[in-house]
C-alpha cells in the first residue's frame, strides 16, 4: 500500500506535465507552424528538408514547453532561433562529410505545371541574394516569417529600431532590383536609349570635343546667366567611370566588416558626400544639383546610419574609422582621386581625411563643418542662442530658448532621442525658423550610432592643428546665421589653418544653407569650381 501511495502522486504529476507539453505544442503548430515552414524552407530551398528542420524544432519545443509562455520572452523568436541553428548544423554537417548521391527514383512522379509560380519565387530569392545579408534576413523575418520588428530584434540581437531601418531600406532597395530599368531620353534628343547607355553618352568627350579616354583631363561646363550671358568653367576630369560601382542609383559595398549603403548620381569626376555619422541618413542631402552638374557624387550612408549596417560596439565609431571607410570606399569605387564634400559631422569627416589623404583628393567642400568643439565655440554658440530672443519667432514663443538651452544642457533622467532634441532646438538651426519642422520631418535618424558616436567621442577632436596638412583646394561654406556650427569660431579658424582655402559666407542662411538659400550656395560652389586647377 505504501508503494502505491507514493507512485501516485508523481504518475499524476507526470501526467499533467505530458499534457501541459501536448498542449503547449499544439498552440505553437496552430499559431507559429506556418512561419517556421516558411522560414525553413527559405532557408533551405527544399520542402523535405524544412519539413525535417520543423519537425525537429517542435520535438525541441516539446521538450522546453516550459520556456515557451508569454512572460519569458518572445515564442516565435526562439522558434526561428531554433530552425536557423538546424538548418546552420545540418549545413556544417554537410561540409564535414562526403557529399550524397539522391537514389535514381524507380518511378518518375507526376509533374504538375507551376511555372509561373516557380519563376516568381525563383525571382524574388534572387533579387534577395543580391540584397546585403543584414537586410535580406529583416525581410526574411519580418516579411516572410511574419516576426513582429520586437520578435525579429530578438532573434537577430539587434536593437528594433535597426530591423525596422533594415526593412525599410531593404524593401526599396529590393524594388529597385525588381523594377527592370526604364529607358532614357538621348542628349541630343534623338531616340530613346538605356539610362545606362545616356550616361555613357554623357562622358563620351571633354569639353574640348575630344574623345574621352584619349589623354582628357578636363570638362567645360557652360553656365547661362540672367543677363544672357554665358561662362564657361573647367574643371578637372578623371577617366571615365565604367565600373559597376559606379552606375547611378543605389548600390550596397562591403566595406571595413559592414555594409554600406550608397546612392550615384551626376556626372563627372567621383565626388564622396557621407552622412553626418551621428545618426542622420544621407537622404536629406540628396540631391545637391550644384554638386551632381560637375561630378558623379556619391551619397553613402556613414555606418549604422540609413541603410548601412554597422558594427554594435561604441568604441567602433570614431572619427578615424569614418576617415577609413571614406577610403575603403574610395577604393572599392576603383577612384585614384576624389572630391569629397560634407555637411556638418560629414565636413568633419572629409577634413579629417584631407589631413591624411591629400594625394587621393582633387579637392574638398566642408559645408557649416564643425573644426573643434572647443571652449570658444561652446561660448560663442551661447551668445547666438541668447541673441535670438530679440528676433520675432522667439518673442512669439517666450519660453523656446529657455526650454532648449536645459535640454541641451542635459542632467535628466535619461539622454533625449534625437528627435526630442530636434523638437526642442530645431528653430535654432534656421535664419528662418518656420522651415525647420518640414526640413526635420525628411530626415531619418538612428538614436543607437547617436549613442555610441558620443561614447566613442566622435566629433570632439580638435583638427585645428592639423588642418595646415590639407595641400588640395578647400571651399569652406557657412551659413552666417548658423549657431551650431558658426561661421567665426569654426570656418574663420578653419580658413586660417587651411592654406589652400576659400570662405564663402551664406547671407539669411542657418545650419543647411543649401535649403535656405540654394541661389546663393550654387553659385558659391560653381565659382569654386571655376578656379579649381584643371
């Protein structure tokens, strides 16, 4: 009796815990079954194998019924955990041994036509092999999968804001891929030719009249005035580019163990134009029309910013690994010599690269660049704001400068998003303060490579003292409205370090003054360009 007594109560336990699992797994197949068939076959291109890999994970799920509930983390996430690690098992297992021969069948099986069907999904898992793979597992998760942005976070161990940047990114980046090329008009207005082919077309002489690739080092631009008159600049011109690096629209590089993202367009010698590396995609910088009339520029996003991937540690983002990837870029492109231009935290960037790398530059813009975030500049960005309580937007708005100047100087709880920032200071950045929320709500923003450029104390050297290392010839811009990056404490001392520089002051213009006054700011560039040496 005392047997029976004591085996009782643990059949019944065993019982419940059996039941609890048998349960537990049939809410797992009802509700995440599909999406790990999905992701399995994905993964592996055969419906044998992902049927083997799912019902793998689901033994496995069986035996860890406990983990699966809704307080200890998300279900589907580590369902999809466990069907990539098998399928990445079974692939290395694979490579260790002797490959298989398939039987010949004894039978052959009835074929049913799904043609179309399989062109199509053929199609798609192309253009997604040619994605990067960080955005082609986000789309593979969130689209495919059908993860929520939390689940596929949670599965790639990157923060959801990333996922979310990744899909974006990826799916435009997938249309473009998908969308067959449209054809463009001829410059001489004749027929209708590839866009590929009128860009060739474009490059084919200098402005001599010479075949390109004959010795040319030069290209005549033309430039019509109000007045009617017409004047004729050069400027100069590196062969003409024919890699595939090089063709306009977007593109993906691997460059420095991420990958970046960058978009071509213009004509002419390769101009680089980067992000700000703090957090701002470049998007909000194309185009420059001014820019693209004399070079072929290229738009990159710095890394982990806009579509670029990058590197999850902080010490990753200092300004010498963005000087680096400005010329793993440069050399990905096959460019002996560039232009560079910056805006900002970008200006920052290409000067730190001209210090070092002057032989590889046939000149540099730096467009309100920061030089040296020093004491003299912090006092003299305090006196502007101080100085704009007079001016109409901020007697309207009594309380703005106060409410910036203490979010600006931190000590909350938390460090503000870059939007909370932007929400507070943005009239700052205007001669126009009205422009500022429509100029804000175009740029995209990662508050993550905000937090690890700060860490990391991206921005904070002072290249005053190097700056005399610059041999090419610089344009310094500056709005001289601008109180972040001003035109006194940062371009006055910039212009006197810079021996081979030029200071073009921007009237009624703050922070962007391409947007204030794009007048003005092209016609500071194209004289620029006119007395570059050819």
């Amino acid at each position: 009796m005392s047997t029976t007594t004591i085996h009782r109560p643990r059949a019944a336990a065993q019982d419940r815990t059996a039941h609890r699992a048998e349960s537990v797994l049939l809410d797992v197949v009802h509700e995440h079954g599909g999406a790990m068939r999905s992701y399995a076959l994905l993964l592996t291109g055969d419906h044998a194998a992902a049927q083997d890999v799912v019902q793998e994970a689901l033994v496995r799920a069986w035996r860890h019924s406990d983990e699966l509930v809704a307080d200890r983390g998300s279900v589907r996430g580590w369902l999809l955990t466990v069907v990539r690690n098998l399928v990445t098992d079974a692939a290395r297992a694979r490579a260790a041994r002797p490959q298989e021969v398939d039987e010949s069948p004894t039978t052959v099986p009835q074929q049913h036509d799904h043609a179309d069907r399989v062109v199509a999904a053929l199609t798609v898992r192309d253009a997604l092999a040619r994605l990067s793979p960080e955005h082609r597992e986000a789309l593979e998760l969130v689209h495919l999968a059908e993860l929520s942005i939390e689940e596929a976070a949670a599965v790639l161990g990157v923060p959801a804001g990333t996922v979310k940047s990744r899909c974006h990114y990826g799916l435009r980046a997938l249309r473009q891929v998908l969308t067959p090329a449209q054809p463009g008009p001829r410059p001489d207005g004749g027929p209708l030719v590839p866009r590929a082919r009128a860009h060739a077309h474009a490059h084919a002489h200098d402005g001599r009249g010479a075949p390109a690739g004959r010795g040319a080092t030069h290209r005549t631009h033309r430039t019509h005035h109000a007045d009617g008159t017409t004047r004729r600049t050069t400027v100069p011109e590196t062969p003409t580019p024919r890699s595939p690096h090089l063709s306009p629209g977007e593109h993906f590089a691997p460059v420095n163990g991420f990958t970046m993202h960058y978009t071509v367009r213009g004509a002419g010698p390769v101009m680089l134009v980067p992000a700000s590396g703090w957090g701002p995609a470049v998007s909000h910088l194309v185009p420059l029309p001014v820019l693209e009339e004399h070079c072929t520029v290229v738009y990159f996003d710095t890394r982990h910013s806009g579509a670029s991937t990058g590197p999850e540690q902080a010490d990753q983002y200092t300004l010498q690994h963005f000087t680096a990837d400005i010329d793993a870029l440069r050399v990905h492109l096959g460019a002996e010599r560039v232009f560079l231009a910056g805006h900002s935290g970008g200006g920052h960037q290409v000067l730190a690269y001209g210090t070092e790398h002057s032989d590889h530059l046939l000149g540099i813009i730096a467009i309100d660049a920061i030089v040296a975030a020093d004491d003299v500049r912090t006092a003299e960005l305090l006196r502007r704001i101080e100085a704009k309580r007079a001016e109409p937007f901020y007697r309207e708005h009594p309380d703005y400068v106060d409410t910036a100047v203490a979010l600006m100087s931190g000590g909350g709880e938390r460090r503000p998003t870059i939007q909370e920032v932007l929400d507070a200071t943005g009239a700052f950045y205007f001669h126009r303060p009205e422009l500022a929320a429509d100029a804000f709500s175009r740029m995209e923003f990662d508050d993550t490579v905000l937090a690890y450029s700060q860490a990391s104390g991206f921005q904070s050297e002072n290249l005053l003292p190097r700056l005399s290392r610059i041999t090419v010839p610089t344009l310094l811009l500056y709005g001289e409205d601008d109180f972040q990056c001003d035109p006194v404490t940062q371009g006055a001392r910039a212009h006197a370090a810079v021996p081979t520089s030029r200071l073009e002051l921007i009237a009624e213009a703050g922070h962007m003054p391409w947007v204030e006054q794009p007048a003005a700011f092209a016609a500071a560039c194209s004289a620029w360009f006119a007395q570059v040496p050819a």
